[in-house]
C-alpha cells in the first residue's frame, strides 16, 4: 500500500502570541516540525508541544532556523559555517530536552524559511546545517526538498536523507518552490490542495505553476498551520489521502 507522512510546522508562538493550533493539528498530522526559538517559540511552547506530540504518537521533529524572531526566519541571512552549525546543533538540544521529558525524542530534523529554501543550493550552509545534525544527533533524519543541496549532504554524512513535498505551494520548472512573494506562490483552492496531495502521494507528480507536470517524489507532505482555515484543510487532506487507498504514517 502507498503511504505518506503528513507534518505540520508547530509551536509558533512567543509569550502570549500564538499562530499555530498545535492541539487540534496534532490530532491530524503524524510529525510536528516544532519551532525552537530562533524564528518562533519559546520553552513553555516547546514543553507543551513535545508534551502533547507524546501524547498523541505523533513524531516530533526540531524545525531549525536562522536567528531571527522579527523576521519569523524568513529573511535572507548570511551566518558563518561554524556559527550556523552551533546554532542547529543548539536548537535540537534545546528540543531535546523537552521531548525526552515527554517521554519521546526529537525524531528528525527540518530547516525553515530562509534556511530551508538557502540549503537547496547553497553548498556551504547546506553543509553546516547537516554538521549540527550530526553534532547533535548522528542518526537523525532530515527533511527537506528533493534534489536539494542539504539532502545530498545529509545522505554523504549516512543520515537518512527524506524528501517532501507541499501541497499548497506553487513549484518551478526545476521543482524548486515558487517565492512566497510571486503571484501565485501559495495554492489557497481547497479543492485544488486536495487534488495536488493525493497526486503526490499516488503518482510522485505535481503541477508546476508553468502548468507543466513535474516529478516530485516525496514520504512527507508538508501541511501548512499558518493559514486560515488550517485545521478543517489538513483534515480533509488526510480523509482524501485514506479514502484514495493511501496509508497515512510517520516515516521516522
């Protein structure tokens, strides 16, 4: 049978500001990329999020960043290789710490935002994210786009190297991901993203926003928790998914 993990960015609030229903999207997804305070989150959210996650069998995942909690990790930033490693081999330990406590680990790792499209290409930072992983973690997964820079060196470090795929964003010729100030950059048609998750599932293929299909292989299918309406979506992505004959499981 063909099955697909589903995740879903969590813990992204700060204080009393939140932006995530981790709770309800937690009863839905099966890995939860969980922010670690460097583009959103905070201890408490972190605990309670690791606490919830363990709760439910849903694996928990560190979802790394650069530093930068005005710009919600989504401003270009240029960090020394050695200063980058420290700071992703910080963010999983600091995770760590609470899911170990929830009586679970950090099960894989997932840049973010700016360092997640920077690491497609990037040799240089795509090495030094993989170097954290290692330093903290020398088996972890990690989760990233296929065919990009971070994946190649995860694979030559011997850590299981996982692709994704994302429903709700448009995608280029080459399988890259459109730029979020592009029109058309984020795919808002229910129908559409219900569609565009189980062709990804079944066949391995997506359409690109030049219209022209295009190979996307993928064990994980990113569920977006930011966007209006994200809980009834990524309900219904999974209830399509199943009622397709598609298993919906953790890959890790």
């Amino acid at each position: 049978m063909t099955s697909i993990d589903l995740n879903a960015d969590l813990g992204e609030g700060f204080g009393h500001w939140t932006l995530t229903d981790d709770e309800r999207l937690l009863s839905v997804v099966t890995s939860a990329n969980v922010a670690c305070g460097f583009h959103a989150g905070d201890a408490p959210t972190m605990r309670r999020v690791c606490e919830l996650a363990a709760a439910r069998g849903v694996r928990i995942g560190a979802q790394v960043s650069y530093r930068d909690l005005a710009g919600f990790g989504r401003r270009a930033m240029d960090v020394p290789p050695a200063e980058l490693t420290a700071e992703v081999a910080y963010q999983i330990g600091a995770l760590e710490v609470f899911a170990r406590a929830a009586g679970t680990r950090v099960a894989y790792v997932k840049p973010h935002g700016a360092l997640y499209n920077r690491v497609v290409r990037d040799e240089e930072q795509a090495r030094a994210v993989v170097d954290g992983v290692v330093l903290a973690g020398p088996t972890l997964p990690v989760l990233g786009l296929p065919g990009s820079r971070l994946l190649e060196h995860a694979a030559k470090a011997g850590l299981p190297a996982v692709e994704e795929a994302f429903a709700d964003r448009a995608y280029t010729d080459q399988g890259t991901l459109v730029a979020r100030g592009q029109e058309g950059a984020l795919v808002t048609d229910p129908r559409t993203v219900l569609e565009r998750s189980v062709d990804l599932a079944r066949s391995g293929e997506v359409v690109a926003l030049s219209g022209r299909r295009i190979r996307m292989r993928a064990r994980s299918l990113c569920l977006h928790g930011d966007t209006p309406g994200a809980v009834d979506l990524a309900r219904r992505v999974r209830a399509a998914l199943e009622a397709s004959g598609v298993r919906v499981k953790a890959f890790a």
